[in-house]
C-alpha cells in the first residue's frame, strides 16, 4: 500500500484535495491531505518555514507511513521537497504538482518578480491575503470552484514564503515527478527544467490551470498513482 501525503499551496488546507483523495482510498491507499500550520482549520499557530517542513515530517512519522508519496502544491513544493529528504527511506516519490521546488537558501519568493507580494505582507501584518473569486480567473475553473477556493482561503503567513530553504543534498537524489499545468505556458522554471532534462525526474502534464486539484480532481489522482505506481522505493538517502 501507498500512502500519498497531499499540501496543497498558498491560502489553502486538507480540504483543497477532497476530491483527490477518494480515489486512491477506493484503490487501498493511503491518502492523507494535511493542513500546514497557520492555515485553514490551523489559523493562529505560528508558522515560518522550518514550521511547515517539520509539519510534513511529523505527520508521516506521526501515522508511522512507510511508503510514502509526498505531494506538494505550487508553494507547498518547497516545504516539501525539504522533508521527502529528511524522511529518508520512508519516501517512495516526491511529486511536485505544478510548483515551486526548494532551493538551498533561496526563499519562495526568490527567482520570480515577488515585489507585490512583498508589498501585500508589508500591508497586511506580515499574512498574503488570499484570492478573491476574480483571482481565480482564467485557471480552468468553474463558478462554482472559483467561489469554493476564495471562501476556502485563509491569510498566508509571510515568514514561509520570505525564509530561505534547507536543504542537505541536491535535489537530484530525490525520486520525483514534476506535474506541469499547460494552461499558463510550457516552460518550466530552469532548476526543474534541469532536472527533467538530465533524466533525474520525470515530467507529466495537465492541460488546465494551477489548481488542477480542484478544476481535474480525477485525472490528478490518476496521474500521482502513475507516479506512485511499479517504482521503487527510494533507497535509504547517505549519512
């Protein structure tokens, strides 16, 4: 049995993958969406990075998961790419879906032209305001689902976004998949790019916006069990 462990990105929670989830419980896997701290239902905790990377490794240690298929969401990448390497021989895959990855000392915001987010934090007590329903235009979205993400998203807690990642190796030593969504363009961010094209990952692809757990719920759970499916666990990572 796989256990898939899902964090969905900025402003969201556990609640962001309901749809996904069904499909490989009905399968006889594992799926576990988690809630990052000072999100959704875990408003008010206190969060910066190191916060949601240990959130992510308390929770597989927590259920005892073995086979474990780490699953991060546009800034839920970098969180997570962070503890697939700090749970050694418990990850079977990483996949990112369509986000951020880590970079060793280099924050969420750093690579991409972030001055109005930094701008919102500096506005608003150091949180991200989530999306209104406008927001989430032109993603692939219905009415419906546009209205159940922004009624669905809590502030961001800016110390996650602003602080720099940590990371002990390089990325190429985790197993992972990278899930592209199409919707937006074709190119990918250089350090994945890389990645996929050396052979370390493999690249899959949605032709649908960023949030594709929400607007192609099924064909994602079809594409983490292809990722998740006849591989091979990761081998103990070097002490």
């Amino acid at each position: 049995m796989t256990d898939f462990v899902m964090v969905a990105g900025a402003w969201l929670g556990a609640w962001a993958w309901d749809e996904v989830a069904g499909e490989p419980r009905a399968s006889g896997h594992g799926a576990h969406p988690l809630s990052l701290s000072g999100l959704a239902e875990r408003q008010g905790q206190h969060a910066d990075q190191r916060t949601h990377v240990q959130d992510i490794v308390t929770e597989v240690e927590r259920l005892g998961l073995r086979d474990v298929v780490l699953v991060g969401h546009s800034y839920s990448g970098v969180p997570v790419g962070q503890a697939a390497e700090r749970i050694g021989e418990r990850l079977r895959r990483v996949v990112f879906v369509d986000s951020d990855v880590p970079v060793n000392g280099a924050s969420f915001l750093s690579g991409w032209p972030s001055e109005q987010v930094v701008r919102e934090l500096e506005e608003n007590d150091g949180f991200w305001p989530p999306r209104t329903v406008e927001g989430y235009a032109g993603q692939g979205l219905t009415e419906e689902q546009r209205a159940r993400l922004a009624a669905g998203g809590t502030p961001h807690p800016g110390a996650t976004l602003t602080e720099p990642a940590v990371l002990e190796r390089p990325l190429a030593e985790l197993p992972g998949t990278y899930i592209q969504c199409l919707l937006e363009g074709d190119d990918l961010m250089p350090s994945v790019a890389r990645l996929v094209e050396e052979g370390h990952w493999e690249l899959m692809t949605m032709d649908t916006g960023h949030w594709p757990m929400i607007s192609r719920p099924r064909e994602l759970a079809g594409l983490l069990a292809t990722a998740g499916r006849d591989r091979e666990a990761a081998p103990p990572l070097p002490s």
